[in-house]
C-alpha cells in the first residue's frame, strides 16, 4: 500500500501464534548506526501485516524489526529481538509536511523553502487535548518555532488542506507532525496563522507551529490504514 505523503512502508508473515494468545505486533526503529530499538508503532491485528511510518524524517537511514507480542500466563512478552529479520531504508522528498500523528491522511504539502526554524525560551503555556486555549503554566521551555510562508501560486490550494489540519488540531487536540527536506522533523501544534490575498499574485499566508511535547513510544505514530 503506498501514500502520497512520504513514508516508510513495512510488511511482514503473518505471525502462527494462536489467535488465543496473539496480542499484538510491535514495530521497533532506530537509526543505522544506533544499539537500542524504540517502539514506535503496534498493529493488534494478526491478519494485518503491514504499517507505515509517516513521521520519518527525511535524508537519514532507519532500521526497523517487527516482532509479536503474545499472553504468557497473562504476561506479554514479545518475540526476540535478536533473531529478529532487520531491514533498513531511507526517505527523500523536497516540501514540507504537516499532518495530525494519528490521522495521517489528511495532511499539508507545504512549499520547502519557505520555512525558517529556529529555538526560542518562552514560559509555556500547555494547549490539554481537546482545548482551543492553552491553560496550564509549566515556566521556561526552550522549544522550536517554526514559520512557514505560503505565497502565490500554492496558496489556495495549501491553505484548504491546512485548514483541515487546524480543524482536526482545534476538535481533537490533535498533535501534529512537521518534517521536510532538510531532515528536520518536529512534533508541533498550530499557533498561529494569518492569510492575506489583496492580489493573488501578492498572495501571502503565513503559518506558525510551536514545537510540543510527544513521544513516539506512545506507540502511536505511522498507520496500517
């Protein structure tokens, strides 16, 4: 199964563990080069073989092993990691992405070069799930900010699709996943944005994303849908 959105995609055997004590596979990544697995995605179905990684970041080498997860006298334990088959790739694209971690079909192509990056100390303030206001004081947080300027020709288009994004931010709290082409990939919530379009040749949104607390053992990110 394949996606516009850049991915890694993974498909393995079906596991022979009984159905009775089959819990779930686990998806484990770490970077070539790199000793210690991180979980990063599960599939609790023993007939779906396959998962996507919509989070990785862009020009660096990953390794992936796909192991199961069964019930040993009410106890999970997963298959070995060392006999574990390992496979590896690499994921290259120029734009910029923005989408919800957990609902990766709807997302935003963003013009590449049009970003600017940089780390700013703020007293933070936490956005909880499901809020439109931050409420909750947690002092200093040296964080990412990211603007993102989309001009004339892109900007109807791209607009549309991060108005979707923002919809799904603002009703479900979602957290959002930024990666381009330079390799950069951040966790995120929309800010702020602003739109402009006296003269569609003078066209001019603008988009801030504030880089945010997340964790990829949450075994949330990527998708077998």
């Amino acid at each position: 199964m394949t996606s516009p959105l850049p991915n890694m995609y993974l498909q393995w055997t079906e596991s022979t563990e009984p159905l009775t004590t089959f819990l779930y596979y686990v998806i484990k990544r770490r970077e070539y080069g790199d000793t210690t697995w991180i979980s990063v995605g599960k599939v609790p179905n023993r007939a779906v073989t396959f998962w996507n990684d919509y989070c990785v970041p862009a020009g660096i080498t990953f390794e992936y092993i796909v192991l199961a997860a069964k019930d040993v006298t009410g106890e999970v334990v997963e298959s070995d990691e060392d006999t574990a088959t390992i496979v590896s790739g690499t994921v290259n694209f120029k734009s910029a992405f923005l989408h919800p971690v957990t609902y990766p079909g709807s997302y935003a192509e963003l013009p590449h070069q049009s970003a600017s990056i940089k780390s700013e100390l703020n007293t933070a303030l936490v956005r909880p799930f499901s809020r439109a206001k931050p409420t909750v004081h947690i002092g200093p947080v040296d964080s990412l900010l990211i603007s993102v300027n989309i001009s004339w020709p892109y900007g109807e288009q791209v607009w549309s699709t991060v108005r979707r994004v923002l919809t799904r931010q603002r009703t479900n709290g979602a957290v959002l996943c930024y990666r381009d082409g330079r390799g950069t990939r951040v966790f995120v919530g929309i800010v702020a944005h602003q739109r402009s379009d006296n003269r569609p040749q003078l066209e001019g949104n603008t988009l801030q994303l504030q880089e945010v607390e997340y964790s990829e053992t949450i075994l949330g990110v990527g998708t077998s849908t």
